[in-house]
C-alpha cells in the first residue's frame, strides 16, 4: 500500500473534524502529489505530540525556523509506510527519546496551517507519543531547544493549534 493510500484509509476512518477531514481527503484526490512536500498546493505532514502522563508533562520542541515552541512532526519521507509511522519517526527525531510508543486509536487531531511560498498548506495529522518511564531527551539540528512543561504552562508559550491537540489527547487518555 502507498503511503498516499494509508493517508486516505487514516482520513476515511478518523471520526472527528468533518470538514477538516473532508478537506484533507479531497487535497489527497487533487493531488496524487499530495503526500510529498515538492506539491505546492500543500502536502500531508504527521506530527505528534510527545507526552508523559505520568508526570503531567508534554515535551515541545522550539523550531528553528520558526522560532515557537510547538509539537514534534514533519514531512513524509519516502521510506515512511504509513502517515502515523511518519508521525513516530518524526517524534523520535526530534525529541531524541528512545521507545516512543503512539497513542492507541490514530490521529487525535488535524491542523491545516499556511506556510511560507513555494508551498502554501501544511495538512498536518496529529497524534501523540507516550514517552517511556525515565525519558531523556536530546536537542536536534532542527530545534533551539526541547523541553518538558506542565500541562497547564502549555497555553502561555505554545499556539492555540499545540493547546487543542494537548486537550485532545488529555481527552483520548
């Protein structure tokens, strides 16, 4: 199966966000190119949100580029088998922990955002990863800095896509 082909079976079965999802899967039938960050009408990217419920903690990245704290993701590559092996594949990237394990139930959220041009839309499939006991994280070359935060400091230095996509997950836990 491709990964445009698991995009569309993850979209069909995800339950929440109508319109959202409707817009996701008619982009996905535009555009065959449309799991891969060359298509300029927008591209699929999985992303998710690293969390330690034991602790109360949710570990955000402060993005290079864009200089905001936000959730692990990025784009599909062309060795990912499915859009949630993408999501774990950029989790572990980009927080440097070991042992991430998805969130039973697939995506939590979807988040369509505008980038800068060439592209113009990122049709972002949230999930979120459960970090193992003792989780030490690591700085990437895509990140300033990483860092866990209390549930309740999320909301004073992340944007209101990162607050949504912690309360879906506090809500799927």
């Amino acid at each position: 199966m491709s990964l445009h082909d698991d995009a569309v079976l993850v979209l069909k079965g995800y339950e929440d966000q109508e319109e959202l999802r409707q817009a996701y899967l008619d982009h996905l039938s535009a555009h065959p190119d449309g799991m891969w960050k060359a298509c300029h009408a927008g591209h699929i990217t999985a992303s998710a949100l690293v969390i330690d419920p034991s602790r109360g903690q949710v570990l955000l990245t402060l993005h290079k580029k864009l200089r905001m704290w936000l959730q692990m993701g990025g784009h599909c590559e062309p060795q990912d088998v499915s859009v949630a092996a993408a999501a774990l594949r950029e989790a572990t990237e980009e927080s440097g922990v070991a042992g991430l394990t998805l969130l039973p139930g697939g995506p939590v959220r979807l988040d369509r955002h505008p980038i800068p041009a060439p592209c113009h839309w990122h049709f972002d499939v949230q999930y979120a990863a459960l970090a193992p006991h003792g989780a030490v994280e690591t700085i990437s070359d895509e990140s300033l800095d990483v860092r866990w935060f209390a549930y309740d400091e999320v909301a004073g230095v992340a944007d209101e896509s990162v607050v949504r996509l912690l309360e879906a997950t506090r809500a799927r836990l």
